[in-house]
C-alpha cells in the first residue's frame, strides 16, 4: 500500500478498535453493573460516543468509516475510491477484533466472569428478545439502509459544514435505542465478528446475518442517494470537513 492509503487504514483501525471497544465495553462491563448499571440507553450512547469522537479525531483522515457496510455503502454511493475498499474494510476487521481481544482480557480479570454472549449479535435463541431471523434480517438491512442514507445526506453539498460527525453519532444511538433488543445491534460486519469470535461457535455461524444484511441496507442506501443528492465526481466521504461540505 501507498502512504496516503496506509495512514487511512490505520485511522480505520484505531477507529473500529475505539468503537467495538466503547461500546461492546459499556455493554460487557456497565451495562448490568449492581444497582449503577447504564442499561440500554447507557450502551445505545456509549457506541454514538465512539463514532462521534472518532469522526473528529481522524475522520478527516480516512473519512471516518469504522464499518465495512459503511465502506461499500459510500462505494456505491460514488463517496470511496475502489482502491481504498478492500484496505478499509481490512483495517476495519482488524481493529474490531483487537479491540474485542483487550475487552475479553480486562473482562476476564474479575474472579468468576464468564463472556456469555459477549455483546455478540443474534437471532433466535441468541436475541436478546428471542427475535426470528426475518425479523432480525429487516431490521439490520433497514436500520443500516438508514445510517448510510443519513451519513451522505450530512457530508453532502449543502449541507452544514464541519457538524456531520454529530447527526452521525445520535443516528447510531437512536439506531441501538431501536434495536438493541432484536439483534443487540450490529449494522457493522466488523463489529459483529469481533466479540463472536470470543463468544464462541454458535454466534459466530450467525454471523453471516450480520455482514449480509447490513451490506445489501448500505449499498442499497448508496445507490439511492447517488441518484438523490447532486452528482459529483467520485470523492472520499469526510466526516469531519476541512473546507465546503461534498
């Protein structure tokens, strides 16, 4: 890889790390904590925070995609370049896995923890409130449909410049208030993958759910908003923008 490409996949990795880290860590560690426990709403703005703090720490390096569904759905939306999908979405796995592994440590530090379902993704049995899979399917595809839809609207010509990381992070938040009891929230492959690699085999054959369908809700939010906002040429999503909204 090029230079510039490196520093953007690095920012992607220390992104994804700081997200699956966050908020897999407010709900692993604070969620259920005895009587002080932040519960849903506290883990909904735990992985809001982390988008928000990354995108202006380094989205104005790689664009602040921290996803791959993100990735493919700014792809689609002509916001990616082709030769920095495959590295972002690289970087991406690799930083949630990581971020996954210093989780698993610092948790496993308490005499008798067990994972559980290790903040992981599921349908059927493994939902939170024992959601089907046609149910956790629609809901994936629509919720991520919905956050590209919401991050090329922000970053687009016209819209507010330099604010696009906040609109962003409380669309995560409303997105986990939402779902957090069907899937326990995916509409990120990278996340996903890192906690079930820890939770063990039955999270991880479901996993195919949890890249699938927050993929074809990106792209297809990306398509739709190639034709909705003006055309441009092809251009790298900036969360954080230096000069005029894209």
């Amino acid at each position: 890889m090029d230079h510039d490409t490196t520093r953007r996949a690095t920012a992607e990795f220390f992104g994804t790390f700081w997200l699956t880290f966050g908020g897999c860590g407010a709900a692993v560690l604070s969620a259920a904590f005895p009587e002080l426990g932040i519960g849903f709403l506290g883990v909904a703005f735990a992985f809001g925070l982390t988008v928000l703090t990354m995108a202006y720490a380094v989205g104005h390096i790689s664009g602040g995609h921290f996803n791959p569904a993100v990735t493919l759905g700014l792809w689609s939306a002509g916001r990616c370049a082709n030769q920095h999908v495959l590295p972002y979405i690289i970087a991406q796995v690799m930083g949630a896995v990581v971020g996954a592994f210093v989780l698993y440590v610092i948790a496993s530090g308490k005499t008798g923890w067990v994972p559980n379902g290790f903040a992981s993704n599921g349908y059927g049995d493994l939902s939170p409130g024992k959601y089907g899979v046609a149910a956790c399917l629609i809901t994936e595809l629509l919720l991520t449909f919905f956050f590209i839809f919401i991050i090329v609207g922000t970053t687009s010509k016209g819209a507010a410049t330099g604010f696009a990381g906040i609109p962003i992070g409380f669309a995560l938040v409303l997105i986990h208030l939402i779902s957090i009891p069907v899937t326990n929230t995916s509409v990120n492959p990278a996340r996903s993958t890192g906690p079930a690699l820890f939770a063990g085999g039955e999270y991880v054959a479901q996993l195919w759910l949890f890249w699938l369908a927050p993929i074809v809700g990106a792209m297809a939010a990306g398509a739709l908003a190639r034709w909705l906002y003006e055309p441009a040429d092809v251009v790298d999503t900036i969360v954080v923008e230096k000069g005029a909204a894209i």
